[in-house]
C-alpha cells in the first residue's frame, strides 16, 4: 500500500526537518564481509563515538565473528573494530555516563566492559566483566550516578546558567563512604534473572544475582530506569501482547562486603491494543519496551507488531485516589479525609497503525516538561529532546512527539515510497526486503540521528532544531546557542550542534557565547575559561572568514596551559607565608607596576621563590622558546594589524593574553639569571642588543593600550615605528600552527550527501575554506612539530604518535622526558587535549 493510507487524516510530519548528512559503507570484500548481527545494536556516547556491531563472516572456515566497531563521528571512516570475544551475538552496548566505558553483553549471559588504553579513542581494552553462564541478556544499563540536569526552555533567556540548566535532586543507585556514587551495572536476561555487578575503587567487582519474582517466566524484553530515591525500575514483557507488561522495584545494597538485591513488584500493565475490540488479535506480539529516558520510571513507550503493521503507545504511571464506598466512610475513624492512594498506569497516547516498526532512539536531552515550558518550547519552536525516532522497515523515519506521539518531521529513505498524486495501485511493491534501520541512536542534544541499517552501512541524520519550520536567523541561533551553553556546562562534546551552523551564523554566535560567558559569575567563568575558547575555535573553523581565528584560539589554549604549569612551579620560600601564591603575588605585581623595563618590573618580586632545579630549567626550554618566539612573532605583526586574516591578529587586541606573555617574559628573565641556557633563543643582528628587554618594553606598551576592556585605544605611532624596525634587528620565527582540520564536519556545510567507506580516508575535495590557510600550514614532506611539547619530530617521523580529534593538535604517544616538571606539563593533557577532544593514534606513516 502507498503510505498516503498509512498516516490517517493530513500528515503533520514536515518532510524538511531531516536529511541525510553522511553515510559509511563496509568494503566488499572477497573472503571475510561484514554484515549486520541479528539482533543488532547500537550505542552514543556523550564524547559522541558511535559503538555498534556486525558479524564478520569468513566465506571458507563459515564461522562469524562478533565484531564491536567504536567510530568518532568527525571521522566515521576511522573505525576501530574488536573482535568482542564474545561466543554468541551481542545484545546490548551501553556506554556510561563519561562516556569513556562501554559495556557490551550478549546471548550467552556473559557481561563485558571495555575501556579506552592509554586515553586513545581508537584503541580499547576488555577489562572486567560478569557473566550469568547461559542466559541470554536482554536489558543492560550502567547504575546510575546521581547526577541529573534539567533543561528550562522557558529560562533560556535567563542570564544564568544556573537557572536554565538546573540540577534535579536525584539519589545515586549506591553510595560508598561519603556518598560518592558507587560504580557498577546491572542487567536481566531471558530467564527472568536480575544481575547487578558493583565495581569496587580497588577494581574488585562485586556481582549478585536474584530472580525477579517467585514464579520466574521468560523475559523477551527489558529495561531498566532509575527513581530519584536511588532504586531501580524494571519493566519486562514476555513477548506476547496477550501478557501483561510487568514492573518491578530493585534495591541494590552491600552488606558484608557482599552486594545484595531486594526486589518487589509494582502494577502492571496490558497494551490497549489488546483490549481495544477493533483491534483484538490485530498485534500479536510486543517489539519494543522502553522507558522514555533512564531517570523517568514513570513513563513508558510500548510497540506492538505483526508481519507488516505496527501500533505504538505511551503510558504513564500516576498516583490515583482510591474510591471507597460508604458503608466504609461512616465506620472508618477520620484519618485527616484523606482517600487512599493507589499507583496506576494510564495510556497517555497511541498512535494509528503504523507501518512495522524496526527500531526506535529516545532522546537524551533531559528537557524539562512542565506546562510552561512545553508552551515556551512550542511557540520558539524548540523541539530538540521532545521527539523519538521510530523507523520502519519501508526504510521511513519518523520523529514524534514524546508525549502526544503526533508526527513531527519525517524522513524517506532510498527505497521507501513518497507519497505522490498518482494512485497507490499502480505502483507495485519493490521486490524483496526494503534496506531500513535496525538499530538507531539520538546524539545527545537530539540534533542528530545515527542508524545502521539492514546492509550493516551507517548513516548520520541532521535533524533540524525546530524540525524543519523556517524561524528567522536571531531565533535560530537562540537555539543553536542554548545547546551550545548546555554541553558547556555539562562537558558533553558539540559537534552535533557543529552539523547545524551555517558560515554566516559563525560571526554572531561566537560573539553571544562571549556575552553569555560573561554574564556568569567570576567563579564558573573560572571554570569554562578554557571550554569557551575551544567552543568559539570550532566554530570559527566553518567560515572562511573566521578561519585564521582559530589558530589564536588554539593558541591561546596553549597560553592559558603554559601560564598555569610554570606559575605553579614556584614555590613560596618560607612555609607560613600570607595568603597570595608567587604565582598570584607575580600577576598582581606585574598589573600594578606598568614600568616598560623589565628589571624595574623584577626588582619587586622576591626571587627566592624562583629558584627551581636546573635540569627542571633546562627542561622547560622549548616552552620558553615559544613563549619569546610568539610575543616577537606578534610584534613584529602590529604593523600589518589591517589584515585580520593573518592568525595571530586577535591578540593585539587581547589585554589578558598580552598580560598573561608579560608575566611570563618577567619569570623567564629571572630563570635567565639563575640557568642562561634556559633563555629563548633569538637571532639578532647586533651583539650587544638586550632582546629581552627590548621585547618586554614593546609588549608593555601594546599591553598598556588594551588593559581595559571597555577602554581600548590604538597603540601610538612611535610603537608601530619600532615594530616595523623589529624585522631588521632580530629574525622572525616562523609559529608552527595547528594544520586545519582533516574532520568532515567542514565538508558537510553545503547540504550535500557525503559518502564514505569504513577503513579509507576520503580525499579533501572541494573544501574552499583550507585553500587561503595553506601559507600558514607546512607542507607535506616538512619536518612535522610536537605541537603540545614544541619539539620537532623531522619530516619522517619514527616515533608513534596521537592526534586531537577535535582540533587535529598531534604530539608523541610515550614520554621522551623523565623531569617531573615536565610531567606535570605532560598531566595537563594525558586524558585529552587541551581544546577536550580526545586522542586517536595515528599510523607511523601519519606523514
């Protein structure tokens, strides 16, 4: 049938809410292909990597492999796959809250949980695990932590993050001493069994195992939800829609050092399809069981199929006052008239018949859904968090609303039908199974969809905030910019949101991020001062306008993490010093006295806190040398300031960074006299020149003309006079920027389909943006830069590296020094970098 009698009455799905950003394809191989796993599963993590399996199937020996495949959406065709070890088909992944574990189970009850090895995002180890011998798993999630946020739509105007992201008292599964949250996971398998494993600080794991209820029955589908009192909610289903939906309450607790499981039953539930006359025998089975979202018991997204048509229904749990008949009033003794109250589940929504359902994604965004919010959300047009995805084996997409389950955007695949003018009659049916998802991810801010489909190809959907409604510019950006701000505060990644910004929406979100930033307080500015610059570099990247910029930014990353490490390597000479650190004591001093010459600056510091070992001075040598390179480097480019495409151009006009260079030109002079070999190297043309000195002066002067924010003036023509002398006294260094990046979120701005295969880079074509940058960036078959320890690795390096996934930043994976200095450097970025993008190995032959 056309689907023009699929969706009675007219259809409210707006076709331009969804489209197809990229899709990636497994090689066609000759003797070992991948296809898909049955069932087959995916998960997203908040670092957005995609987990999800396939079986590999070799042609001669006929055995599968179960393999997991972990992709970072920037680059999808850089797919790291393990074979699981598991014997039997995984059944469910689950990534935790960090997003740095995954957990993967499959049909033979055995539980394993993966973590990345030496912080890489494309190398992962199995470390722990459980296992319930024999019993297929069917429900898994990771306990929960405690921490809970909620969206106010209605706040987004708010100036504080506070009160637009606010944190919801939610208790943690299980607390250790002190109410840290404990770690751990717990799964049910078919067999109608609960299994929680509890992860010790020891990395002991502690597992227990209960039956659900006395009469233990088959459990076909599960899941599981947290309470905000810390206990946990199964819902299981046996398969048939004949059966009723049952509830249980968990608790896990540890005693004896022994972890222990209580569990009790809680209402139950039938489909009203099944009590509907109409619709009596219609479904026969129950596909899918869902909570609407791990911390929300109290709602529940219900699917129920036969072979070709399915019907979706939303039920909610609420407390009911129980009626009680007279006789009983007059006898009972007054309790305050208060009528017994009783749980029960109510159908909150369903749908018409559908077409099959083959998969569904909930939304992460914990949205909140009061009344006023829902309206805010509806008349601004907000909808991200409001819609599940359901998908259907004609190859459609639909999203709908999490509460009323009405259609909001729709999405037709390669092979399902639009509906058309012309009689559904006529057209006959495509031969053979449709190509349609089976499994299907929400990002975390629901601006995006990932769904692997039937041929085991991954695709990346953009779903529009607003699900394809036209909104003027400054609305559109309001939404771009409150997800913006919320993966800010929470830590998330953003590229999601990144898939949305068009490069003449660039200019004016960096500039209301900077507004929104400093409407907060002194201490969460504290907090973000480095996740605001890495948000406003990625998003420079996307216009060519603003591309030189994200090499200041990355820059002054680099600023703000070598200002922190060297001020906090000096130490306060005697123990009962006053309140202030040198390094605080140093940024007052330098703030107070304007002086332009740098030994009248170093006079007033007490130079006995400077002293430091002299290996540890030597050490730090190549970070000093950038430090004098880059003031020269900026110096020597106030001249030519007109041109706002040379990086470097927007600390001329940034008093804190200029402050933050002249602090450490001060401490680097005081070094100077303690080690000489530790001083920046320069190349001057006179012998007996001072360049520090001479240096310092200039820089003050620039400091001097933009200290104050609101107060900026233009630095005096005696300055750019000697600036421009600056050329003919020392040599300039040529600054190693970061290379622009080799990511797809680039190549994704002009709307078009990008196809891509698993395993092979694809080419750099038609990216306008890199071309005016490649005078800055060394050519291939240069000598390639450590770019984070600033050391030159040669044009053909030998040693293994990682790379940024986010701003492409590289740097060597083992440590060349032992100095502890230069460790507590290294710590800064071990996890990830310092823009928070995680690492990625990279091959030898990166070159």
């Amino acid at each position: 049938p056309g689907s023009t009698e699929r969706v009675p009455g007219p259809v409210r799905g707006r076709a331009g809410g969804m489209d197809l950003a990229y899709v990636c394809e497994w090689e066609k191989k000759p003797k070992s292909n991948h296809c898909p796993s049955i069932p087959l599963v995916c998960a997203w993590s908040c670092r957005n990597l995609i987990a999800f399996t396939t079986d590999l199937r070799n042609e001669e020996e006929k055995d599968l492999t179960h393999m997991v495949h972990i992709i970072d959406t920037e680059h999808p065709w850089d797919v790291y796959s393990v074979n699981s070890g598991h014997t039997e088909v995984i059944t469910c992944l689950e990534w935790d809250q960090s997003g740095s574990r995954l957990l993967s189970a499959d049909a033979d009850g055995h539980i394993k949980c993966w973590s990345m090895t030496d912080h890489l995002a494309n190398s992962w180890e199995n470390t722990v695990g459980s296992v319930v011998e024999g019993d297929p798993v069917v429900a898994l999630s990771w306990l929960h932590n405690g921490v809970k946020l909620a969206l106010h739509v209605e706040k987004s105007g708010a100036s504080n993050f506070g009160e637009k992201f606010s944190r919801v008292k939610f208790s943690p599964s299980l607390t250790l001493f002190g109410g840290k949250p404990m770690e751990g996971w717990i799964a049910v398998t078919i067999s109608g069994l609960v299994t929680v494993s509890l992860l010790k600080p020891n990395g002991q794991v502690l597992t227990a195992t209960e039956s659900l209820c006395r009469l233990r029955c088959r459990v076909a589908l599960a899941d599981v939800a947290f309470t905000g009192g810390g206990n946990i909610v199964v819902a299981t289903s046996d398969g048939s829609s004949t059966s009723p939906v049952q509830f249980y309450k968990v608790c896990v607790s540890v005693v004896n050092e022994k972890c222990k499981i209580d569990t009790e039953i809680l209402p139950s539930l039938f489909m009203r399809c099944t009590t509907d006359p109409a619709r009596k025998d219609k479904y026969p089975a129950i596909t899918h069981l869902k909570f609407l979202a791990r911390d929300m018991s109290e709602q529940v997204l219900l699917c129920a199929s036969n072979q070709n048509n399915s019907i979706v229904e939303c039920w909610s749990l609420r407390k009911e006052g129980l009626p009680v008949n007279n006789i009983f009033q007059q006898i009972s003794p007054v309790v305050g008239d208060k009528q017994p109250m009783i749980l029960k589940w109510r159908i909150l929504s369903a749908t018409n018949d559908l077409d099959r359902v083959s998969a569904v994604a909930l939304p992460k965004l914990p949205i909140s859904l009061t009344n006023t919010d829902l309206k805010v959300a509806n008349d601004t047009k907000f909808f991200p968090g409001l819609g599940l995805a359901l998908a259907f084996h004609d190859g459609s997409v639909h999203i709908v609303h999490r509460l009323s389950l009405q259609m909001m955007a729709v999405f037709y695949g390669s092979s399902s039908q639009r509906p058309v003018d012309e009689p559904s009659l006529k057209r006959p049916r495509a031969a053979g199974p449709l190509v349609h998802f089976k499994a299907m991810q929400l990002s975390w801010t629901s601006l995006a969809l990932a769904g692997v489909d039937s041929h085991g190809k991954l695709s990346m959907l953009r779903i529009s905030p607003s699900m394809g409604h036209v909104l003027d510019m400054n609305m559109s950006l309001r939404h771009l910019l409150f997800l913006l701000e919320y993966c800010m505060v929470t830590g998330y990644d953003w590229w999601d949101i990144l898939l949305h910004v068009q490069p003449s929406m660039v200019q004016n979100l960096v500039e209301k991020l900077h507004e929104e930033y400093m409407r907060q307080n002194a201490a969460l500015q504290q907090v973000l001062s480095t996740r605001i610059v890495a948000m406003k570099a990625s998003l420079c990247k996307l216009s060519s306008s603003t591309i030189a910029r994200v090499c200041d930014y990355h820059a002054k990353l680099f600023l703000i993490a070598i200002s922190c490490t060297l001020k906090s390597l000096l130490r306060p000479h005697f123990l009962n010093t006053p309140d202030k650190s040198p390094g605080d004591r140093l940024t007052e001093i330098c703030s107070k006295i304007t002086d332009v010459d740098i030994d009248k600056v170093m006079i007033n510091l007490k130079t006995e806190e400077f002293v430091l070992e002299m290996t540890t001075l030597q050490s730090l040598q190549q970070l000093i040398q950038w430090v004098g390179d880059f003031v020269l480097y900026l110096l020597a480019s106030l001249p030519n300031q007109g041109s706002p495409v040379r990086p470097g151009h927007s600390f001329l006009r940034d008093g804190a960074s200029l402050g933050m260079f002249r602090e450490l030109m001060v401490v680097i002079r005081i070094w100077g006299l303690l080690k000489p070999s530790c001083l920046p190297v320069y190349t001057a043309t006179s012998d007996t020149q001072d360049s520090m000195s001479l240096l310092f002066r200039l820089l003050t002067k620039l400091w001097l003309c933009c200290r104050e924010e609101n107060h900026i003036t233009e630095p005096d023509d005696a300055l750019i006079d000697e600036c421009c002398l600056l050329p003919s006294q020392l040599l300039i260094p040529n600054i190693d920027w970061l290379p622009i990046n080799d990511g797809i979120i680039s190549k994704l701005q002009n709307k078009q389909l990008v196809r891509l295969q698993f395993g092979k880079a694809p080419g750099l074509v038609g990216h306008t943006v890199s071309s005016q940058f490649d005078a800055f960036v060394r050519a291939p078959g240069q000598p390639k830069i450590d770019h984070l320890r600033r050391l030159h690795l040669g044009a053909y390096p030998t040693e293994e590296c990682k790379s940024c996934t986010r701003c492409g930043c590289v740097t060597m994976l083992k440590s060349p020094n032992k100095v502890t200095a230069v460790k507590q450097w290294e710590q800064r970025w071990i996890k990830n970098c310092l823009c928070g993008g995680l690492w990625r190995k990279m091959p030898l032959s990166y070159s």
